[in-house]
C-alpha cells in the first residue's frame, strides 16, 4: 500500500514525516476491499496532504474475524499479563523513539500548534501507554466470603473484540486513551480513527508488529462514519464498543448496539462546560485559566470552558483582561510549526463552516462581539480569531449548545445560589472549573456542578491516571485510570462447591 511522505524544514521540526496510507488489518498494511480513498487536508492551508484507504463494511468484516481469530489462539487470558504489559511498554519505547515525528504529523494534520502537540498531546499519549502497561498484570478478581463448603472468587474477564470509534481533536492521545487498556485488560481491538485526522493511528499501526503484538490484535482501519463507523456500530462479534464524538452520533452507536447486539457501550460526548469566576478569586490567574479553557486547541476540546460565568463585582477586570489575553493569542496564530505560535486553525472546512454559523446567530441573538469574531486575517487555512462575546443570556444557542471552536460566551452573574442553577440548566455534564480563594466555596459549588470533572483554580488538564468522563449527556462511563479497567473487563462469578454433597 502507499505511503504519505513528506521532508520538513522548520523551526521546530527538521526531517522526513511519514506513515502507511493502507488500513492495518491482521498485522498487515492493505487496500480497502472497495478501493475507496479519503482525502486528508493540512488545516492551516486548506491544501491536500495525502489520500488514505476507506474501509467500508467489508473491510471490518475481515478486520473483525482477524480479531476474533487472534483472541481465540494468541491473546487474552491466554498471554499473561505481564507479557501484555511488556508489548505495551515496548509500543511505548517506539512511540517514544519517535515522539518528534509524530507530533509533526499531528500538527501536519490537525494545525495544532507544535506546543500543544508536543508538549501536550505526545506526552499524554505516552504516558497513557505506559501506565496502563503496568497494569496488565495487575487485573484482580476478588474471592468471597460464602460458607466453608464453596469456594466462591471473580475473574475479571475481556469481552473479546472490542470496536474504538475516534475524533479528530486529539487524534492521537484518543488512540491510546483506547487502546492502552483495551490491551492490558485482554481485548483485541478494532479502530476507527477520525476520517479527519487518520495519520498519526496510521503511524502507530506500523509499530503494532514490532512491540510484538499477535497479528489481529490491533487493527486500525480509516473510514467513513456512516460506513466504516456505523458496521462497527452494529457488527454482531463486536461486544463492547468505546466511542468519542459528538452526542448525536454517540445516540447512534447507542441505537446501533441495541439493534444489534446489546454490545457495552461507553461514551464520551460534547460538552457546554461551565467555568466560574467568582469575585474573590485570584483573577489574574482565572483570567489565564479561562483562556486556556476555550482558546486551547482552538477550543475543540470536549471540556472546554464554553460558558463562563462572572460574578458582577469583577466583571468589568476580568474582561479586560480576558480580551487582551484572547488578542494577545490572535497575534501569536498561524503556521503551526513557527516558534511561538499559540492559536491554530481549526480542523477542517466543515468545522469553520459550523463555528462561522455559531458566531453569526450570536451576533443574531444579540450578544455583544467583545473580541474577535470574525475569519482570521491570514490568507489560507482554517483560521477563526479568537471570540468572546459578552453579556450572553442563557437562552442564546451560543449558551446552549456545544461550538466546539475558540469562541466563549460570557454571562455575568450575582449570587453562589444563581450561578449553580444556571451552569447547571444544561443537557451536557462533562466538566466545570470554579475559581475562588474561599476553600469552602470551592467544595461546595463544585459538589454542587453536575459535570464528571470539576476543576478547581485550574482547567482543562487531563492526567493518564485520573478518570474522565460524562454525566447527563455528555457520556457512559470512564476512561483513564482505573476506572477504565472496569470498562474493559466483564465480571465472571465462579463458585466451586468444596464438599457439599446433595
Ligand atoms: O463528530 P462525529 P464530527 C462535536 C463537536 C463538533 C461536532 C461534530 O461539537 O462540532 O461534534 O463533529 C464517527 N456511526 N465533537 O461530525 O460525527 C466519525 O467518523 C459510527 C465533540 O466530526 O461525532 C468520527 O470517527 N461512527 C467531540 C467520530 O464518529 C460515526 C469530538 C466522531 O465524529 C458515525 C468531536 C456513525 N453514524 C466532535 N458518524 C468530543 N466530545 O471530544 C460519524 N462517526
């Protein structure tokens, strides 16, 4: 199958970047069974950068039976733990070997600024595999306390093929976030990354076979998501399906299991998350915090600080320090690999199209353009200045609904008990950041917050062992840490009668 190649000369980044353009099935590179090609663009040109094979339902078909294969005769309960671990941990050492490159491919292919490429999303991809490498032999059941005459213990089994379905935000620290205790708990996995951002999976394929990895085990297969996606969805072998996306196609992989197969579904969907500032918070720090919560990414961050709330007495400092901050960052944005750049473009055309939208029925509802809000000045790529709109009311469509780009809607506030009920009066619980120097407010607003993450005097961060996930409907269970073990493991019963005679 082809490669994608291409020599780099830049301040952050000199040599060749390249990966495989097949799907990886069976510990092989190959050509979709339908032939079909998905065209994969650099976001701060708009330009072509390569083709990669579109699996169709054909081509998981095949990836599955590999699947299947390999968990019946070489993965499993069948390799012990620590032998997991150790390909695990070797995947790591290789990733690790070529950490620069990767990053440079990521940001050939999301726009992400080098920083935030390297410096972010590497090392969180790195660390994920390496922690959850440590814990593939440390799964444990429980023995249970019955009666003398039964012996009665849990095995905390893998569902077997296990089906991943990725965006394309953070393309490469989603693969681990998947595969890494996928692997370590015994499953054998199916991957579909974003038809976006496909490179740097790709990438990682081709060093599945050398950290010794049984073929079948890993398969990763580019694609549609009404083809590729969707037969994932419903294939009848797949038992457990972990998906990242947007809540409407995560309501779909639910519809699809239940059609299907009943397979466990986990999700992790959109977020409006709540960030509040309250009038005796360090604002200097909150007004940085807050700035890295929306503009980060260019905002398209599942967690990121869409919605923030000022308390009344500080709103007028907060947004001037909020709006030089936002313009500080438009003058340090464009070409991803220049020192000092910290605002990219956002991933795709589509994407600009729909963040465009969103901007546009703001300024149709009436909140007020702040900072921003326009295409940025630069002549190619997909590049949004950062927004603020100010003095937003809760029912504008910019209050309610996810944008997924850098554009943050500000609303002020009076009280603790009004603010709790107004960052709460969403659909979406994904995450929330309160920042105050009162130690008892900050406990009980963020009990308060509905969100399965509540950052304090911070945000946005994410830790390889700290768990992340949705309430309401921003998603089903957990990833990261240990909690994820639980996701990947079914709970088997065993009780052995040790003398009872009937
Ligand atoms: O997401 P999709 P899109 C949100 C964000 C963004 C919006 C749309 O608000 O603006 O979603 O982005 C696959 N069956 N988030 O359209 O469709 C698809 O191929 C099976 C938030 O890119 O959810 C891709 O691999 N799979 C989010 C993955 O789903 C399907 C991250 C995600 O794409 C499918 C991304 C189908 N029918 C977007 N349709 C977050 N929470 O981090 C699509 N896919």
């Amino acid at each position: 199958t082809g490669m994608f190649a291409t020599e780099l000369d830049t301040p952050v980044y000199r040599g060749t970047v390249s990966c495989n353009t097949g799907l990886f099935i069976n510990g092989k590179f190959v050509e979709a069974a339908e032939g079909g090609t998905i065209d994969v663009i650099n976001p701060a040109t708009g330009q072509l950068l390569t083709k990669v094979s579109a699996a169709t339902s054909k081509d998981v078909d095949i990836a599955v039976e590999a699947a299947r294969k390999a968990y019946k005769t070489s993965w499993g309960l069948k390799v012990p733990g620590v032998q997991r671990g150790e390909m695990l941990m070797k995947l790591a050492n290789l990733l690790e070997a070529n950490i620069d490159e990767f990053a440079a491919l990521e940001c050939l292919n999301t726009g992400k600024p080098w920083s935030e490429s390297r410096g972010g999303d590497m090392n969180l991809s790195l660390k994920t595999f390496k922690y959850y490498a440590g814990w593939a032999d440390k799964i444990h059941g429980k023995t249970i306390e019955t009666n003398e005459q039964k012996l009665a213990y849990t095995r905390h089994e893998p569902y077997g093929v296990v089906g991943q379905i990725i965006p394309w935000n953070l393309p490469l620290t989603m693969v681990s976030w998947k595969i890494a205790p996928a692997l370590a708990t015994g499953n054998v996995v199916v991957l579909k990354p974003s038809e976006i951002t496909p490179l740097t999976a790709l990438k990682l394929a081709g060093l599945i076979n050398e950290a010794g990895f049984p073929p079948g085990v890993v398969n990763i297969l580019p694609g549609l998501g009404p083809t590729a996606g969707a037969a994932i969805a419903s294939h009848p072998h797949i038992r457990k399906i972990a998906f990242t996306g947007s809540t409407i196609t995560g309501r779909k992989i639910q519809e699809a299991s239940a059609k299907s197969n009943l397979k466990v579904v986990t999700l992790e969907l959109g977020g409006k998350s709540p960030n509040i500032i309250f009038e005796d918070a360090d604002i200097e720090q909150a007004i940085k915090w807050a700035a890295i919560g929306i503009f980060s990414n260019s905002g398209q961050i599942c967690v990121a600080g869409s919605r923030i709330f000022v308390q009344e007495g500080i709103y007028d400092t907060f947004m001037q320090g909020f709006s030089r901050t936002a313009k500080g960052m438009s003058m340090k944005t464009g070409d991803p690999f220049a020192s000092g750049t910290m605002h990219g473009p956002v991933v795709s055309q589509t994407q600009f199209d729909r963040v465009m939208g969103y901007i546009d029925s703001a300024k149709a509802d009436g909140a007020e353009v702040f900072v921003g809000g326009e295409r940025h000045s630069l002549s190619e790529g997909f590049f949004i200045e950062p927004t603020i709109f100010a003095d937003c009311t809760p029912a504008m469509k910019i209050v309610q609904e996810e944008v997924f780009g850098p554009v943050a809607a500000v609303i002020k506030f009076r009280t603790e008990e009004e603010v709790i009920e107004m960052a709460n009066d969403t659909n979406y619980g994904l995450g929330c950041a309160v920042f105050t120097e009162n130690v008892s407010r900050a406990i009980r607003v963020s009990n308060a917050l509905e969100a399965g993450t509540a950052w304090v005097n911070c945000n946005i961060s994410a830790e390889h062992n700290v768990p992340v996930g949705g309430y309401k409907e921003s998603g089903i269970g957990r990833e990261m840490g240990e909690y994820a073990i639980d996701t990947y493991t079914q709970v088997k019963a065993v009780h052995i009668n040790v003398g009872l005679k009937i």
